[in-house]
C-alpha cells in the first residue's frame, strides 16, 4: 500500500508541474508515460466519446486506418480499444 500512497504523490507533483507549464517532459516521454499508465480497455463507445466523434465518424478512422482496430480480450466477445493508443491518434488528428 506504501508503494501505491508514493505513485499517486508522485503522479500529483508532476500533473501539477504540467499543469504550471514547469515540466521538462519532452513529447515522446509523455507518450512513454501514457503508454504506461493509460492501459484501461474501453468499448467502441467509450473510445468515441473520448475521441470526441460519434461512433460512425470512429468506424469510418478504423476503416481508414487512422484509428486502429480494436483488440480482442480472451473471454469477451466485444474489441477494446486502449486509452494509449487512442492518445497517439489524437496527437495525429489534430494536426
């Protein structure tokens, strides 16, 4: 538990120096550090509403290919798509 109370002060004191615009992250870092902690599966749906698109402008990007089709989970019938991934698109769509 000693170990999870020090991550979350850690996680603090960095959001809080990116927030003031203190931190000496570079970009490929902070994609590093989301690839890390940003490993929450999501739905279709949720994954669109974090893209901020309808669901059929998202399967529109995954035909494209600008999204990338979701996973499949041993015991689940449904693809997932990671917050991780999902970043780096966004990164791409927006520029």
């Amino acid at each position: 538990m000693y170990i999870i109370k020090m991550l979350a002060k850690e996680l603090r004191h960095v959001a809080d120096k990116l927030e003031s615009n203190t931190c000496d992250i570079g970009e490929q870092e902070a994609i590093d550090i989301i690839n890390i902690i940003a490993r929450e599966p999501m739905s279709k749906q949720s994954a669109a509403e974090f893209m901020n698109m309808s669901i059929p402008t998202f399967d529109l990007h995954v035909a494209k290919g600008s999204i990338p089709k979701g996973k499949k989970r041993k015991g689940f019938k449904e693809l997932v798509w990671y917050k991780c991934d999902l970043y780096e698109c966004l990164q791409r769509l927006n520029r």
